[in-house]
C-alpha cells in the first residue's frame, strides 16, 4: 500500500489528453492546429519515460524527446546589450529563442558614469554582470566580439572570449544595439586616453585594447573596468594635491557633468572648458544653460567659448583641416601642442591632464559599408521609420536597429537611453509582424490571433524623448521636457536637489530593472 502511494499517479483528463497531443505533433513535425486551447508555458508532471514536460504555445512549439528539449522557435540575435539590447531582450524572450552578444561581460548605466571616476564606489551602484541577467531572462549570453555580419547568409562571425575559433551563429533575425562611444584621434601626452577610445565607455574592442593607453587593464572584465576607474581616481588625487589645471574639450553633457563631479569632489584642481559653441548644453532652452552657466560660475569653474578646434592653428592652417578626416587629426594634435601658449591668452595655467567630452562615433565595424551613412567616424547605420536597415536605401529583410548606433532618415534623435529604448520598441513591433506575414499559423497572438501584431510601427518623436536630466554634481541638477528637434525648445520644469533626486530615482530603477527587481520593472514598464 505504502508503495503504491508513493508512486506517481497519472491523470486522464482532458488537459493532459490535449497536452500528449500537442507533444506528439511536436514531434512528427505537424502544424495542424490542435482544436484545444493550448496550454501557456506552464510544466506539468506526469507518469512514463518523458519525466517532465514543458507545455507550450501554439508559436512557440518545441519538439520533445526522452530527457530533452530541442527549441524550434525562430533565433533572435541582438548585438550590444546596453538600453536598447536589454529591453530586446525582455520583450522578445517569450516567443523567440533570444542570444545577446556583448563584447563586455557587464551591463553598465553609462549616463552615471562620470561620478565614478571621482567616487569609485559608486560604480557598483552602475553595473551588472551579463550572465545572472540572461539566466533570470532565459536568455542565452554569449560573450565576445562581433567581427562580421554577413546579412545574405545570415550569419553572425563572433570571437568569443571562451574560445579561440571564431564562431559562426545563424540568426532568423537580427537587431542591431551596439550603441556608440566617445572619440577622436588625439594623442597627446597630457590626454587621459589614446587614440579613439575615452574615459566615458569602456574599451572593449580588440582593436582598441592594442592602442589603449591604459595597457594592462582589459576593461572587458568587469574587475579591468573598476582598476581603471581606481587609476584615474588616484591621478585626480595627485592633480588635487599640487592644485592643477585640467582643461575638458566639450561643454556638451558629458563635459559639463564631469566638470562638476570633478569641482565638487577636489575643489583644488582648476577645471577649465573648451567649447566652440557660443554657451554650454546649446540644445537645451535658455533658462537651463543659464542655471547651468550660473552654477558652474558659482563653483569657480572657467568656460571659454566660440573657441573652434581649427582656430587654435596658423591663418594659412585653418583652410587645410578640412580636407580629410587625417588633417583634421593632424590639426587637433598641433592645437593641444600648443596648449601652453594658448593658456597664457586665456588666462589659465597650463593643463596637467585634457579630457576629451567631443566626437560621438558608433559601433558599426562589423556591417557591411553599404548599410552605413557617410561620415569621418564611421557613418551610423541606416535605418527607416520602422527600424529596419537599409542598404543602398532598400531595407534589409530580417534586419533592424536601435538606439545611439542608427540614424532615421527622416528623424534626428538625441542620443541617449530613453528614445533608444523607444527604438527597440518599434523594432521588436515590427520583428513580431515580420514573423507574422511570413508564418501566420506561428505568429501566436493570443485570443486565437485577434491580438497579434499585422501592422509595422513608425518611429516618432515621443514624449520620453523631450527628457532631459543633466547632473550639476551629487546634489543639483536640471530636468528638461517638452524639448522637440528644434535646438532651444522644451521647458526646464525641475531644477536644484529634486532634480538631483528625480535622476538619482532614474539611475537605482533602471539599475533594478536591469538586475530583476520588482519596483525596477514595475516603473520601466509602465513607461514603455
């Protein structure tokens, strides 16, 4: 009796009946449709050899062998887990067999980066290891460098760091998030960096690694990137202790946000900021440049403006910079040459250290030229209002783009995280109505279909993309909305410790978010 109670007892309802049919069509490879509601991702155990078996969708069906599951949905590769990559990723996951290639094994939240460089602590507060993540998402990680995409073949070319082939992954779509870095070919013995990579984003390509100026440090690994953020950390420690100057190149975000982390934290280093423009943050309206202008006054930070890179050079040089993207660097490494006497006009001490906050490039080495704008640094991949690629002007089939690495045609977005997961969000839409024209039996839908997606989103100008938070130091700051395409447009509704605490908010949510908390989740959400 003891023996027969411990034994599993199986069940001849209904749903289980429903359920065996299901794996038998599975596994005979039918399509017919099964006239029971199908089951949705739930595991159910029941008596006989299989042990337990995964129910599944009408979409997502998966053949089922003794002990073994072989995952029959159609492959979703996303490339660049940043913003962007991740909410793919979240999105996606249910009715696509996702792989995200990150070239790092961390996520980091890149728009708080600056204070980390002046409060190295701070960045376990930014970053996440890849792995734990895609495992909470049934995701698969794969963790290496994208060398080439072959959108014929449909193929992925990826050295991973786990072996030393390169690898070739098959995709039947392909999203494109790679993001974009900060760089322009300055070498200079006082520049914090070498070549095209910069303190703003890790160097994580391998070409990068080779001409890094922080030679030892590989910055792919999670422990590289907080030895670096300790080496600059310390460098800063030793220019506050003989009361240098630094000069920052670029009063855009990023200049001004880590000119006043650096002014706050060691007072006695001379901050000093460069910008051709005749103002800093020019995009943003006239009351937030103003409160911007006012505070860095305040702090004892020097702003020099409508001081072009070429007019630091010779009258007879000026005319020549233009010609190529090679002149052009010729004519910024002569300028920081001449840094010493370009410091006695201004009225400042000659610059221990120059950061560069100028040169937004993408990440796109591994597309073919066609799919990418012109440009001296790179060109960004080009996409239409539905976020696919285009080459030579025609949509590729299958492939999209989202975030900082692509530019619409037709729209000009700001570059940072929010209208970037706005793009992702059109480009997962139309993945699943793409899906759905070419096999509308397995497009799923829910409802028996009525809710499935038939008609391609377009990209717009939303209401997240007027958003603007620019941090004055831990405690001040500005939020900007209502901004549209117009330089000086929006309204700045938020400004000193709110402000700092409306960003801070942004930062620990999106961080739980991407970490797999409730609340992180429950608010990004709500928004997208």
């Amino acid at each position: 009796r003891r023996q027969a109670l411990d034994r599993p007892r199986v069940s001849s309802g209904p749903l289980l009946r429903a359920l065996r049919r299901r794996v038998a069509m599975a596994a005979n490879g039918s399509s017919k449709p099964s006239r029971h509601r199908s089951v949705n991702r739930k595991s159910i155990l029941f008596g006989g050899s299989v042990g337990i078996v995964q129910a599944f969708d009408g979409q997502n069906a998966a053949k089922v062998y003794e002990g073994s599951e072989v995952d029959c949905r159609p492959h979703l590769v996303v490339i660049g887990g940043g913003f962007a990559g991740l909410f793919a990723c979240r999105k996606m996951r249910h009715e696509f067999k996702v792989t995200l290639i990150d070239a790092k094994e961390y996520f980091e939240f890149y728009p708080g980066i600056c204070r980390a460089y002046v409060h190295p602590r701070e960045h376990r507060k930014l970053a996440r290891h890849y792995q734990p993540i895609c495992d909470g998402l049934a995701v698969n990680f794969c963790w290496g460098e994208v060398l080439g995409v072959n959108v014929d073949e449909k193929t992925v070319n990826v050295e991973e760091m786990s072996s030393d082939q390169c690898n070739t992954l098959k995709y039947d779509y392909l999203l494109v998030t790679a993001g974009s870095q900060y760089g322009i070919n300055l070498v200079c013995a006082k520049r914090d960096s070498h070549g095209q990579e910069c303190l703003w984003y890790p160097t994580f390509l391998d070409k990068g690694i080779k001409d890094s100026a922080w030679q030892g440090l590989d910055e792919r690994f999670l422990s590289g990137r907080r030895r670096h953020l300790e080496r600059e950390y310390e460098v800063l420690k030793k220019l506050h202790d003989t009361k240098a100057t630094i000069l920052i190149i670029g009063a855009g975000f990023v200049g001004i946000e880590y000119a006043t982390e650096v002014k706050f934290y060691f007072p006695d280093i001379d901050v000093v900021i460069v910008e051709q423009r005749d103002c800093a943050v020019g995009v943003m309206p006239e009351s937030c440049i103003k409160y911007c202008q006012d505070y860095m006054d305040r702090v004892g930070i020097k702003t020099l403006y409508g001081k072009k890179y070429t007019e630091f050079m010779d009258s007879g040089s000026v005319r020549k910079i233009e010609t190529s993207e090679n002149d052009h660097v010729s004519a910024l490494e002569e300028t920081v040459n001449k840094l010493g006497v370009w410091s006695k006009q201004w009225g400042i001490s000659e610059p221990a250290r120059v950061y560069m906050a100028v040169g937004l490039r993408p990440i796109n080495q591994f597309l073919p030229a066609e799919c990418l704008t012109p440009g001296k640094r790179g060109g960004w991949i080009q996409t239409n209002e539905h976020q696919q690629v285009l080459r030579n002007g025609e949509p590729l089939p299958n492939v999209f783009a989202a975030g900082n690495c692509c530019e619409i045609a037709s729209l000009r977005l700001p570059k940072n995280s929010f209208p970037a997961e706005d793009m992702a969000a059109v480009a997962c839409h139309n993945i699943r109505v793409t899906r759905g024209r070419a096999n509308p039996r397995a497009a799923g839908g829910g409802c028996f279909g009525f809710l499935r997606p038939r008609k391609f989103k377009e990209m717009h100008w939303g209401w997240g993309t007027g958003l603007c938070a620019t941090s004055l130091g831990p405690h001040d700051a500005t939020l900007v909305a209502g901004s549209t395409e117009k330089s000086g447009s929006g309204y700045t509704v938020l400004k000193g410790y709110l402000s700092a605490l409306n960003k801070e908010f942004i930062r620990w949510s999106k961080v739980d978010q991407v970490a797999g908390g409730c609340i992180g989740t429950l608010v990004w959400e709500l928004i997208h």
